[in-house]
C-alpha cells in the first residue's frame, strides 16, 4: 500500500453516500437511553444497538457498500471473502441481494450454526469453502482463489468503501442524539474499520467528543500499534472474542484510528464475559463478546464519565449459545469464585468425608473432580474444581488444606496446566 494510500480519509459526502445506498438493506438502528448503566455511572448512557440488524451485527454496512460500488464487469467475475463470523453473514447477504455469486472461505472449524446462518442470507448466491484450521489459512486459500480467477476480494476492514459503509454507524449517532453534544463514545476495535469510519464522522460534526476504542486483553494489536506508531503484528492472540482478535490492522484503518482516537483501552475476558450475562440476564440482551466490550469499559472511565453522556456501540449479537458454559465460568474466574487445586488425598476410608464436612465451608461447591486411586501409595492426587459465593472464602479455604494436609497445588496461575480445564 503506497503513501498516497495510507494518506485516505472517508469524506462525508462519501458516507452519505454510502448511507443512502444502504437504505433498504441496513436498517437505522436506535439509539436507546439505558436507564440501569446510566444510573450505575451517574451519567447519560446510550446504546447504539447494531445487534438488530438483519444479520445481527453492523458489518452489512461495510460489505454492502463496497459490493454495491463495483462496476458490471467486476460483479460479473464475483468475489472472495475469508471470515468464520460477522462480515461472512454481511458479504452472503449483499450477494443475494446484489445478484453476485461470491466464495465464502471460512475455517473448518467454524461452528455449524455459523455455516448455516451464511447459507441462509446467501443462498444460491455465494459457496462456502471451508480450509484450514485458523483465519488465517481461510484467508490464504480465498487470496489464491482471488488470483487465479481475477475476483474481487472484499475486505472485511481494510478498503475505503468499507470504511465509509462502517461510517454510517456514526453519522446516525450524530443525527439521532437530540439532547446536546456527545462526550463519549465507546466502540469495539478488531481489524479498526467501526474505529476509523466513526471517529472521522465525529472529527467532523463533533469534535469535541471523545472516542475510545476498546480491545480484548487478549488481541491488543491496535493499542499495541498506536502505543509504537507503526503497524505491529502480534505473534499470539487469544480467539475468544472473535469478532475484535485480529494479529494485525489494516493500515488504512491503523492510519486514521491513530489520528483521531482519544484512546486505547484493553479489557479481560472474563469481565467481558460477566458483562455479557449481565446484559441478557438484566437488559434481555444477546450481545456477542466483541459487543459487549464496549459497555465493561465504563467501569475503567467510571470517574471520566459522570454527569457526561456516553454512547456504547453494541456491535453485534451472533453468540452461539454453546459457548455459555464457558462464558459464566470465564466470568467466575474473573469474579475469583471459580479455583482449581491440586488436592491431595489420604488413601483411606472417610478421606473425602473428611474434605467435604471439615475443609470446604458452608458455601462452597464442588463442580469439578478427577481422581484416580494409586496402589502402594500413601497419597492420592485429584483435580478439583470449586465455586465460592465471595471471594474472602478464598483464603481461609487454602489455610483448612495446608493445615490437614489436603493442599497440593493451586492451578488458576498455572497457564500451561489451567489451558487444560478451561
């Protein structure tokens, strides 16, 4: 990517553009008053709700309006993309729409409902090509398919049309909010498409409002990035929230975020995973791990934000309901409820009596044990899993095990073994 390149900023009258060709297919989503957060932050809360979405999530606006911007000649070869999620279900879509036969590649492991939703929106218009085991060989197989057959590949981040479609999230907020300015904006950052197109709106039309981008701890490649000037790739990331863990950025997005953004912030997956049941549980809302980074990064600007107004981007809600054993317990180990240890039994009659009635208090659970008894020895050690009501149990709990010799190990600061039980 040359200089000249690098040097692109969405214009507004290119996403009004892009906002008048998404009518009919994004639907202008509401900018609804949360009267729980905002009482919890003494502030104006306000969600932008792009989960209601057609296809559960913002990235319709992207892929459409790039889609709908190529010539006769170019739709006519059809197009490429590689996603296992969100930009897969927005790129299926406007095939369909836009009579485009397209070649989806998606990890093999990709769940089957994510499958299926891609089919649904595409039908007879787009193929899915599963390959590989990770992104990124889905990635490398749909950039070979783009060379061999001259196709046309549809970035989910990466591309100005993209960026001005995920521009129009923010040209809406601005329009919607009739009460007065904006101080702050929370929003999601992945591959920086949502970050760059709605800073730059808001650069425009409303410059004194903060915008803050917010990452999983796990995949910080724009903080990283931003922190050193210059595009970094990260060697690792954690995938659990797979709709912001991207290794790198694009470069026109990384350009414009850098500029524009008031700040980088990381948040835990296990607080985006305690946010994600708060949400349904209290406000009956299925937001995705990607969506719901934006509202547990109120907690970090907590004192920032009172007496403001805030808007959190609810970017999306494609969460597989398989995943919810693992999300209440990424939660609990964050909340220090949920421990792992080594313990190790006498092999004698009552040994486990004796754990239960006089070692684990009133309150505590066991949810997880693996034990198998060893002959010829005087200690057997087993794997378990318990669940505190409050954390000042923690404590004492250690200090009963050590004292009657039940204590082996304590597993949730072990990586290497802990990977294994969660």
């Amino acid at each position: 990517m040359n200089v000249e390149e690098l040097k692109y900023v969405p214009e507004l009258k290119d996403v009004q553009l892009a906002a008048k060709n998404l009518k009919g297919v994004a639907i202008e989503t509401p900018l609804s008053y949360n009267l729980r957060y905002s009482k919890q932050y003494h502030s104006k809360v306000y969600f932008k709700r792009e989960d209601l979405q057609q296809v559960r999530s913002y990235k319709i606006r992207g892929a459409y309006n790039k889609m709908s911007s190529l010539n006769h000649e170019e739709k006519s070869k059809g197009i490429v993309c590689a996603s296992a999620g969100n930009h897969a279900q927005g790129v299926a879509l406007s095939c369909k729409v836009l009579q485009i036969k397209g070649s989806i590649f998606m990890p093999s492991p990709t769940p089957k409902q994510k499958i299926e939703q891609v089919k649904m929106f595409g039908e007879d218009y787009i193929d899915i090509v599963l390959v590989g085991d990770s992104f990124d060989d889905a990635y490398n197989a749909a950039i070979k398919q783009c060379n061999e057959l001259e196709k046309i590949f549809i970035h989910p981040f990466n591309d100005p049309k993209v960026i001005e479609g995920q521009a129009t999230v923010g040209l809406e907020i601005i329009n919607q909010m009739q009460e007065g300015k904006i101080d702050y904006v929370f929003l999601p950052v992945g591959g920086g498409g949502l970050a760059s197109g709605l800073s730059q709106m808001f650069k425009l039309l409303s410059p004194e409002t903060k915008i803050i981008g917010v990452e999983p701890k796990g995949a910080p490649s724009m903080s990283n990035s931003i922190q050193n000037d210059r595009n970094i790739e990260l060697g690792k990331i954690e995938n659990f929230v797979d709709g912001a863990a991207v290794k790198r950025v694009g470069d026109l997005t990384f350009s414009i975020a850098k500029q524009n953004l008031h700040d980088m912030i990381t948040v835990d997956e296990g607080h985006i995973c305690q946010t994600i049941l708060d949400l349904y549980n209290r406000e009956a809302i299925v937001a995705e791990p990607a969506a719901a980074l934006s509202i547990a990064a109120l907690e970090h600007y907590a004192e920032d934000i009172e007496g403001k107004t805030v808007v959190c981007v609810i970017s999306g809600s494609n969460n597989d309901i398989t995943r919810t054993a693992e999300i209440k317990e990424r939660a609990m180990l964050y909340a220090d409820l949920k421990h792992y240890f080594i313990v190790r039994f006498p092999q004698r009659a009552g040994a486990l009596r004796q754990f239960v009635a006089e070692i684990l208090g009133p309150n505590d659970d066991i949810t997880y044990f693996q034990y198998t008894k060893k002959t010829n020895r005087e200690n057997g050690a087993a794997v378990v899993g318990l669940e505190l009501k409050s954390k000042a149990d923690f404590e004492p709990l250690v200090e009963r095990m050590k004292e009657n010799n039940f204590y082996g190990d304590y597993l949730n600061n072990k990586p290497d073994l802990f990977q294994f039980l969660v």
